[in-house]
C-alpha cells in the first residue's frame, strides 16, 4: 500500500561542466548529492540551516546555499562547486590571497567563503572593504575574525 509519497526522483544537472542524471531520494539535498552522490566534497556541512555559508556555490551564476536546496530542485540548472572555481583565474587569485592574508585557518569556512567572494569578484570590479565585509557576512568563520578574509577579498579584487 501507497504512503503517498515519492520514493525516487530524477536529478538531471550540470555540475562543473559536466552533465549528470540520477535517480534519487526526492529528499536529498543538493549538498549531500555533490559530497556523496559526485564526490565533490568540497562543499561543506556546517549548519544544515542555510546560515553559516559553508555549502555555498553557484547555480546558474546566483549564488546559493545547497544544504537546503533539493538535488531535484537544480534539475536543469548549471552548478559550480569550489572545485571548479578554484581552478579559474579569478579562483587562483583568491586562492593565492586567501594564503598570503592567512584568511584560512581550520579551513572548513574557506569553500564558502571561496565561492562567495568568486560570486561578488566575478564581473571584474574591484571592491572595497566594506563592500567586502557586507558580501562576506553570510560566511561564518569561528578561527580567522575575518580581517584576513576582508583583506584578500579586497585584493584579489584588485589584481
């Protein structure tokens, strides 16, 4: 006998440049489908609420937080983790920022803070600190004070 439920759903997307179609729990959430579905665990867990920023990506060039977004709700969207971000340009120089202010420290924050300033640098404007600081206050970091983060921010920006 029928709960009335559904017991599978199918996710059709592309997630860094590469088409995937799976059949699914319609419940499954877009960041456990890219950690255990694609293996891309890059994208974090933090709060499971939608407020800490640790799951952040991009879907189709908004960003978004994935731990409460539904796989079946990107079924035709294009997704870009932090594996594909970093490994861009702009991601480099984020990266190499990221370092050099020491903006990381545990380094669970840092994906979510990654793609959230690639979101905010991505149209090639330089930004201030405060703009930096009002984008970023989304992320939730507990080790840097995020002075380090504001600062690459700012110069990957720059750059």
């Amino acid at each position: 006998m029928s709960d009335g439920f559904q017991t599978a759903a199918e996710v059709d997307v592309t997630v860094n440049g590469r088409r995937v179609t799976r059949v699914i729990d319609p419940r499954l959430t877009l960041a456990d489908f890219l950690r255990e579905e694609l293996d891309l665990t890059g994208t974090k867990l933090g709060c499971e609420q939608g407020v800490c920023g640790a799951c952040s990506i991009l879907m189709d060039g908004r960003l978004a937080r994935s731990c409460i977004t539904l796989a079946v709700q990107a079924t035709g969207a294009t997704v870009r983790t932090v594996e594909a971000i970093s490994e861009e340009p702009l991601g480099l120089r984020l990266r190499e920022s990221f370092k050099k202010h020491h903006a990381l420290q545990c380094g669970f924050c840092t994906p979510g803070f990654l793609v959230t300033a690639y979101h905010l640098l991505e149209d090639g404007a330089p930004v201030s600190a405060d703009e930096a600081r009002e984008q970023l206050c989304g992320n939730v970091c507990r080790c840097t004070g995020y002075q380090g983060v504001v600062a690459a921010v700012v110069e990957a920006g720059a750059a």
